[in-house]
C-alpha cells in the first residue's frame, strides 16, 4: 500500500537558492520515514504545472545527502513560507492562487490589523489585546500618545521584528518625542528626539509602503533595561486537536525594542524568565495556565474563522500586574526556540505534530472518500 505524501513547500532566501530551515526539514523527512509518511521539500520555482510534476528535493537519512526526483503533487501541502520582498513571494501567491483545490494543512493568516479586529469581536480575548488602531495619518499616533506613554509603530504585515519604532514621550520635556526602534533590514536604528511637529514628517519617510498600525507600549524592561516577551507555540496533534507545544522566554539585545531572536535576541525558560517578573510563585502558575488556555483558545478561534490552520505562534507578553497580553500571531512559526533553550523534547514535537496531523487529514480524508 502507497504511503500518503506531503510535500513541504518552502521559499529559497536568495538566488543561490539557500533553504532557511534545510535542518528542520532533514528531521521532519526522518521522523515521516519512521512514521510511514513520504516527505519532501519543494519550491513554486520547481513546479511543471504542463506536466503536473515537481522536482521535488529529497534527503536520505542513511546517507545525509540531499538529491532531486520529478514526482507528481503531493496529497496535502505543508505550506511553510514567509513574506517577501522577491519575485520568489509573488510566484508563491500565483501557485496558491493556482491550486488553491489541492489539500493545504495550513493557510496564510490575514494582516496583523486585520486579525486584531477579528478577535475584538470576542468578549473572550478583549481584556488581553493591546490598545491598536490603524494609522491613517500621524494624528492617530498622536491621539494613541494622549493616552498611552509609549506606542508602537509596526507594519502591518511586517515579521522578524523589522521595521518596528517605539515612539515614547519623554519626561520633563513638553511635545517631545523619543523614537526608536529597527529598520527593514532589522538593524537598530540610533535613537532619536524630535519635537512632536516633526514626527508625520520622519514617519512618512519610514520604512516601506505598507500599512501601519499603532499600539499600546506595555511596559515589559528588565532591571538591565532589556526587553522580552514569550513566544507560545500552539499545534493541532495527531487527532486534530489543538494543544500547547511549548512556551519559551524571550529577551531582546541591548538597546532594541523587540526580543526577536532574529534580530539578536536570546531565549530562556519561560519559568525562569516569569520568576524574574513576578514574584509569587501562585501568581506565576495562574498565569501560565491562563496564557495556555488563551493559546489555545485564539487557534481555536481563528481556525473556525478562517480555516486550514495546524499551528501558530503567539507572542505574548505579561505586565506588571500579571495580565497576559497577545502582541501578535505568527501562522509560519520558527522552532529554534526549543533547542535554544535545550528543550529537545519539545523542539522533537513541534516537528513530530504536524506529521502527525498530516496522516490524520489523509486518513479522515480517505474515509470520507469510502463512505
């Protein structure tokens, strides 16, 4: 009997057609070997869609090598790439358009701005959102400043912590901005002050041309002055279930405004990191439990809004006061932070889970068809 097939489609970095997580794939294709799964990798740059073929990339366990085979499309489609500025992004959005009828376990998520607004709507996830607002013009950050001490400027389909600024009144000053933050190359910027007649000027300049949005600045430095924030990633298993993987610590390098581990970070034990925030150890257990709960509830929600989801992460940050706040949510969620942390056995499972649930869907799928 044939084995089900999942091909793990992927964009290259660059031009000499460099594989971000080609480690990460190498485990997954091993661990679907032992589970009865055929796996490969490809590209929207390999399809032949005259012939209806990949040229799938393959790797060999037993040998440690990669090779290529043409093969036909695979069952389901493990869909694992991120944004870009490339022609490689918008030959991605063609093949999606194009087969967007084949059996897709994940799908894109819509803009932060958008999903902001989708789980307002929820009595449920209000008391854990940031104040946000879409930026029309620089009135609308001035109206945020009114209220809140420090703002965040973020795009609205930004990752990787790029292009982000941290907008914050400075005290003592009157009508005096500090702005800092990291550019689109994710560099940090040099901090600077202007006053607030100058700051629709600076902004427009900023950046790309995508949209913004501004939000609430939640107090999250350590005593050294350092940011951080937890990185929660939550999966479907192998009965469709929607479980908490693992929930890992972040702290941002000195003089950023996010804890990405792109962008220098560091990650640590959530628990480790909490008992530096939170002094009662009580106060610490009902806050993990309430961050798991409201992980998986957000997945939960967002996959009966819009469908074909099997993991997300959630970047979640906890105030002064113990509230657990969402800052955003990532459909096409890195693992590192798992081996980071030496967490071997979580780091396993976030690759094992959507094998997992991949022969789940087939075998569903393929019951459906019998019936």
């Amino acid at each position: 009997m044939s084995k089900p097939v999942l091909g793990i489609m992927t964009l290259y970095l660059d031009e000499r057609k460099k594989l971000e997580e080609r480690h990460i794939y190498e485990h997954m294709i091993k661990e679907g070997k032992a589970m009865g799964l055929d796996v490969f990798v490809f590209t929207p740059a390999e399809v032949n869609s005259a012939q209806g073929l990949i040229n799938a990339m393959e790797y060999h366990p037993d040998q440690h090598r990669w090779s290529r085979r043409w093969r036909p499309f695979p069952d389901m489609i493990f869909d694992r790439c991120r944004i870009q500025k490339s022609p490689r992004f918008q030959q991605l959005l063609r093949f999606r358009s194009r087969y967007r009828h084949l059996l897709f376990l994940n799908r894109p998520l819509r803009n932060k701005w958008t999903i902001h607004q989708i789980l307002s709507t929820k009595k449920r996830f209000r008391p854990h959102l940031p104040d946000t607002r879409i930026v029309a013009s620089a009135n609308d950050i001035h109206r945020m400043l009114n209220v809140h001490p420090v703002v965040y400027f973020k795009p609205i389909n930004g990752t990787g912590g790029r292009g982000i600024l941290r907008i914050a009144k400075v005290q003592g000053v009157a009508g005096t901005y500090e702005i800092r933050g990291r550019n689109s190359n994710r560099s940090i910027i040099r901090p600077k002050r202007m006053p607030s007649g100058h700051l629709a000027q600076y902004l427009s300049g900023w950046g790309n041309k995508d949209r913004y949005l501004v939000q609430e600045g939640i107090q999250l430095e350590l005593p050294d002055g350092r940011v951080h924030d937890y990185r929660m990633l939550v999966q479907k298993d192998g009965a469709g279930r929607w479980q908490v993987t693992g929930c890992v610590g972040r702290v941002g390098a000195p003089k950023s405004v996010t804890s990405n581990l792109h962008g220098g970070g560091s990650a640590t034990m959530m628990e480790e990191l909490l008992s530096k925030w939170i002094a009662d150890p009580a106060k610490r257990v009902s806050i993990r439990e309430e961050a798991d709960s409201l992980g998986v509830d957000v997945a939960q929600f967002l996959d009966g809004q819009y469908g074909g989801l099997c993991e997300l992460a959630l970047d979640l940050a906890v105030d002064k006061t113990g509230r657990v706040l969402l800052l955003e949510v990532n459909p096409k969620p890195s693992r590192e932070v798992f081996s980071q942390i030496g967490d071997m056995a979580a780091y396993r499972e976030s690759m094992v889970k959507p094998l997992e649930y991949a022969k789940w869907v087939y075998s569903q799928k393929k019951s459906a068809k019998n019936a």
